[in-house]
C-alpha cells in the first residue's frame, strides 16, 4: 500500500480550531519524507494535541490501514493559533492515509474533518461543533464529523455534512463502496416547558406582571423590590415564557455557546430563551467568563435570555461592578497575556432584593442608618443600568387565597409579539438597544412631554442614563398600545417604575 522509503509525499487537509465563538480554519498539513521513522506535530499543539499521535497510530492500525514507515510531520497552520484538544485526530489520520498514499481523493480540498479518535478507529465527539460547521457552511465545503455532534450540528441549515462513527465509514464513503447519508435530518420534539412554568401561577401583584409585560416587550433590566414571599423569584422564572420567540440566528448563537462549554442542546428546546441564576457566592470570573483558557460565564450563557441575580446586595460589589459595560455593550471581552477573546452577552437582567437585612424596611427591626447600609452594598452606577424598578407588596390572605383565573402566558406574550414586530420594523431592534442618535429619531418627543420629563428629572435628580431610559420605557409603553408616538401618559408610567431610588430618597430624609 504504501510507496518505496525515497518517496516524498504531501497532503493538505481542513479542519477547524476553537477560539471563543469563533472557528479559525485550520491546514493539517502532513509530509511522510525520507528519514529515521518519527512522528512530530509542529504549529503550537497543546499537551492534548501531542498525544494524538498514539490515538492516531492505534486508530490506523486497528482499522486495517497500514502505517507509514517513514518520517512523518505534521504542520498545524497557522503556526501562530493555540491548538488544544482532539479534535485534529481524524484531520491528522486522513492527511496520513491520502499522503501515504492510501486514499486518492482529489476533492480532499472540498471537506473538513473535526473528530478526536479511540484506539480501535471509533471517532469520539468534540466540543463547539456549532462555531465549525458554520465556517465550513460560508466556504461551501462538506464536513465529516463525529456521529454523536449530528444531531446539534443539524440545527445549521444549508451546511454539508456526514455523520462518521469510525475511520472505516469515511474510507467507505471516499471509495463510494458504502456512502454515507448527507444532512441527516431530525424530527425536532416538542418543548415539553411550557407547560409546566406560566404566569397564571402567580396570584395576584398586577403590577409587577405589568412591568414584567414591558420589559419582555422592550428588551429591558428589571428589578424587583419587596419582602420575601411576594413571588419576586416565581415572576423572574416565567419571563422566558413571554419573551418572543428566538429567530434561527439568535438560536443557533446561543446554541454555539453551550456547545463551548461540551453542554448538549437539546432539540426540544434549543429556541427556548435561556434562563440562569447563578447564587449570590459566584465569582466574577464564573458570571463574566474568563480563566486562563477563557470560557464563556453565566451572563454568555444567558446571551438572548435571562440573567436573574436573587439576593442582590449578597453578591460582592466588584462582581455586580463587572456586569456594567456587558449589559452596555452586549458582548464582554476577556483579556488574558496569552490571548483575547470576545463572547456575546446580550441578556435581560432581572435581580431581586428584599428591601431591608430583616426582610422588610416597614417591619421597624432595622433602622434607616441599616438598611441604607445594606441596599448602599449595591453601587449607583448599577442602579442607573436598570430600565424598570417596582416594589411588590405583601399579598393579603384573600389574594393567596383567590380562585380567580390569572392571565396565561399566552395572552401576554401574544401582546409582547406585537410590540417586538412593531420595534423591529422600525429601528430592526429592541427599544433597550437603542443608541442616543437613534433615540433622537425613534423617540421624538413633543414639547409639552419634554417640559414635564425635565420637571420630573430634576425633581427625581435623574442621571442622563436614567433620563434616556426612561424614554426608552415610554416608547416600548407606546409600542404595547400600538401608538406612534409618545404621550404625557407613557411617560409618567415610565416614571413610575424607579421604586428603588424612591426608596434610597425616603431612607436618606430620616
């Protein structure tokens, strides 16, 4: 099978690295040339990539191919990008076996293989299959990858792909003795979720489901005030159920994201918005992302869903500081010495806090000077990135005890589509996102409404960014009742909803 010892022999073959949510294209180049037998992989390979060179020797021989008996090199290009994990095995095997002389396929520049290998020639699933596939799908090329990534890397629609299970099916498929399928679809299941999470569980607290309402609309932070037991957590969970639903991009981003981190996806769910609550002792660097290879954190993962922060003073200050430029600018940038890397973090964040150490500032356990402590643990800067805040009451016995059927989140979310369609047609965004230039265009107000709104700030000593959220509020208010532009009543709703600075005033009077 293989040539005589003086024959040189080249082969170039794709594959594809992970950096972040990206996936650089990746040349395997592999020269079998003249020489004492030796295997060397060069082009910064980690510790996990130098030891595909067993994984690759067992895999040939135990799939009945032969093994070159020369001096073999293996060229990860570009030299200069990190490499690290299994996933250049099948790329390293076949770049052997066409090199060697045992495959003759010219259409090798056509494909890409991602797949880690056993000993016995099995090919093993990798992580961030997504970022992969969809370089592969720009550049029109036909992926070859693990049996076991299938099912997630079908949500990518309009990519070529074959499912392999062992080195033997790809040489199979190249020598047309036994194709493998192309673009094996699945059924995609039903959500089972919905069912089991609605906003008709919550009894009674209008206003907070009306602030809910807004926020899901509008793309807007949320924080909810109040003792416990008022249903703050219950109203954090089900605002995934109102949210509109994902589009295929913003799915798949997602998607992407949890397949970094090796989390599988599920096809019942992969367009439910995700929801993550991280508990009060997480570091900054589990919330933001980071450690010295960088992963995506909690605010990443909860990128087109929902972050809900419960307890807010709990968490360490520095950690609450570290979410004010994401919730900005949507995405968060990790630098390291080594390397930089940028996650998407486009999330709506909702937090929650009992007024006062004891539970409630009305119940006289505290004084003023304790509670203004406790809720100072919090910075202004933070306060002034959260669009909506309400304080939710204590339910009274005849509410707990009410049969009257609640609103589902059906119904809302059926108001909640309409106000998103409304803003996408307009700005192609959600109100929350809107930039100061675009504000001017989208959010025109009239004179009398901004007479009252420079009344109203300066009385509530407003900070500019608390300013323009509140007319973000308004429109996404306006944008509900199918209103063109913004009145005096959208307004002073809008005004309404800054409970907690309410409070700090109240708590800074005594």
């Amino acid at each position: 099978m293989i040539g005589t010892s003086w024959i040189v022999s080249l082969a170039r073959i794709f594959s594809r690295a992970q950096v972040g949510v990206q996936a650089p294209e990746v040349i395997v180049e592999v020269h079998l040339g003249n020489g004492l037998p030796a295997f060397h992989i060069v082009g910064l390979p980690e510790a996990s990539v130098k030891e595909s060179k067993d994984r690759v020797r067992s895999a040939l021989e135990n799939s009945q191919f032969g093994f070159p008996d020369q001096r073999i090199t293996v060229n990860l290009a570009p030299a200069d990008l990190p490499k690290e994990g299994g996933r250049f095995d099948l790329a390293i095997a076949v770049g052997i076996l066409v090199a060697s002389g045992q495959i003759n396929c010219p259409d090798i520049h056509r494909y890409e293989f991602y797949g880690e290998l056993a000993l016995n020639g099995e090919v093993r699933g990798v992580n961030a299959i997504l970022p992969s596939v969809l370089g592969a799908k720009e550049l029109g090329r036909c992926c070859f990858l693990p049996a076991e990534n299938d099912n997630l890397a079908s949500l990518v629609s309009g990519a070529s792909r074959k499912a392999v299970y062992s080195l033997q099916d790809f040489w199979n498929d190249l020598l047309n003795q036994q194709p493998l399928p192309l673009n094996i679809s699945y059924p995609e299941q039903q959500s089972q979720r919905d069912s089991l999470l609605d906003l008709s569980d919550v009894k009674g607290q209008p206003g907070a489901k009306r602030v809910l309402e807004i926020a899901a609309a509008g793309g807007h932070n949320l924080l909810f005030l109040g003792p416990p037991g008022t249903g703050k957590s219950m109203l954090a969970q089900r605002m995934p159920t109102i949210m509109p639903t994902m589009s295929d991009d913003e799915a798949i981003s997602t998607a992407a994201l949890y397949s970094i981190i090796g989390q599988s996806v599920d096809l019942s769910n992969w367009r439910e918005r995700p929801f993550r609550n991280p508990h009060h002792t997480c570091s900054a660097v589990a919330l933001v992302g980071g450690s010295s290879n960088p992963k995506p954190g909690e605010i990443s993962l909860a990128h087109n869903g929902v972050l809900f922060l419960d307890e807010l003073p709990e968490f360490e200050r520095k950690v609450l500081d570290s979410l004010r430029e994401p919730m900005e600018t949507g995405v968060v940038t990790i630098s390291r010495a080594a390397r930089q890397m940028e996650f998407p973090s486009q999330f709506q964040l909702i937090a929650a806090l009992n007024p006062s150490p004891t539970g409630s500032h009305t119940d006289k356990r505290a004084t003023p000077d304790q509670v203004l402590r406790y809720l100072s643990r919090v910075s202004g800067p933070f306060i002034d990135r959260i669009d909506l805040q309400i304080e939710l009451p204590r339910l009274t016995s005849s509410q707990l005890q009410s049969t009257q059927v609640e609103e589902s989140s059906e119904q809302v979310r059926a108001r909640v589509e309409r106000a998103y369609a409304i803003q996408l047609n307009r700005q192609g965004k959600v109100n929350a996102r809107l930039n100061n230039k675009e504000m001017s265009i989208h959010c025109e107000l009239a004179a009398a409404e901004l007479q009252f709104l420079a009344k109203a700030s300066e009385k509530l000593a407003l900070s500019p960014r608390s300013y323009h959220r509140v007319i973000k509020v308004a429109r996404t208010i306006s944008d509900l009742k199918a209103q063109p532009s913004i009145t005096l009543n959208e307004l002073k709703e809008a005004l309404n909803y800054r409970a907690f600075e309410r409070l700090i005033s109240q708590l800074t009077q005594y």
